[in-house]
C-alpha cells in the first residue's frame, strides 16, 4: 500500500522531491530600439547633397571664367595702353619731320625779307617768293594735301565758304563762284580748310 504523502508519478513537491531537468531559452526575436546596431550598408548620397555638389562645381567653374576674363581685361587694357603710346610717340614723330621740313621754308622766307631791305627791283623778289611759295606746297603735298577746285564751279557749301557775294543778270551763272579769297585744303578726305570765295546770285532785272 502506497503513502498517501507519495506523489502518484513519483515527483515530490517537498524538499526531498526530485529536481527537473535545467533549460534555457534563446530569444531569436530582432532587437528594434535604440540598442539596434546600424546597418553596414554603404550610404548613398541623397539628392541635396548632389545638388550641393553641383552648386560648388559650378561657382567653382564660375571663379575660373571670372578669372579668365579679368586676365583678358588686364592684357586687353595694358595692349590698349602700349598702342596708344607707340601712336603718340609715331605722331610726334611725323609733326617733327614735318616742321623741320616748314623750318627749311622759313629760312628762305627770312633770305627773301633780307635781299628786299636791299634791292632796287621787285622783279627778283617776286620770283624768290614764287619759289618759296612753291616749294612750302610741295612739302604739303607729299604730306598729302591737295587744293579744293572751286573757281568757275558750283557752290558746294561742303568744301567752300561764302565770304561774298555779286549779283548777275545771268541766271545761268547764279550759284557760280566767281573767285576765291583763301584756297581749300584736304588730307586723307578729311576737309583741313574751306575755301573762301565771292559767289554770283542771279538777280531779275527790274523792269524799265
């Protein structure tokens, strides 16, 4: 007969009982919080960043054109400045030679005042004079000037200035000029003088 004490399957519930088997339990669960180790995927780039990076390569890009052209301006400025000063100096240049060669006409000019205070006829004078007179044109024209041809043509107010005026009974020659007090001069096309003339106005006579 068994004690009424005894566990039926033999397991006691006291100190004497018989232990149970140890165990232990393995949680396989994913860890989500803040303990949560981050993923080792490599990061891309987001979308701001790459247009930040446009933005710096592109001021980057912006800084050497600004550059570029600033070099350009100086080299610009600094050819324009020997240009000019290599036409100054070629300008003074050529009125140099030019006055030396008026300077020869002058020395003949003071000859010719001289042998008047002494002579007895005009005759001598004058032609002296022609000659200068000659001679101061042809320094002018191998400078380039040329005379303005005004009498016995039209008036043409571009290259001549009417200082006076004849009236004429001849309708035909109204607007002609009748003589010039002062030569036109030109250089290059470039009008240096207008000649001075004494035009012709056409007049209706009055009736008798």
């Amino acid at each position: 007969m068994k004690d009424p004490g005894e566990n039926p399957e033999g397991k006691g519930n006291g100190k004497g009982a018989g232990r149970e088997p140890a165990f232990s339990v393995i949680d396989r669960r994913p860890v989500i919080g803040d303990d949560a180790a981050p993923a080792a995927a490599p990061r891309l780039p987001t979308y701001v960043e790459e247009l930040q990076a446009r933005a710096e390569e592109a001021e980057r890009r912006a800084r050497e054109i600004s550059a570029a052209y600033r070099r350009i301006d100086e080299e610009r400025d600094a050819f324009r400045e020997r240009l000019t000063r290599d036409l100054d100096r070629r300008l003074e240049i050529a009125r140099a030679d030019l006055l030396r060669k008026i300077l020869d006409v002058l020395d003949d000019l003071d000859r010719a005042i001289a042998a008047a205070g002494t002579a007895t006829d005009s005759a001598p004078l004058l032609a002296g004079v022609t000659l200068i007179r000659d001679r101061l044109f042809l320094v002018l024209a191998a400078e380039g000037v040329q005379t303005v041809q005004t009498a016995g043509r039209r008036f043409d107010p571009e290259v001549a200035e009417a200082v006076a005026t004849e009236e004429t009974a001849d309708a035909e020659r109204d607007g002609m000029v009748l003589e010039e007090s002062a030569g036109g001069y030109t250089l290059g096309g470039i009008l240096l003088r207008p000649a001075r003339v004494r035009v012709a106005r056409y007049r209706t006579p009055e009736p008798r």
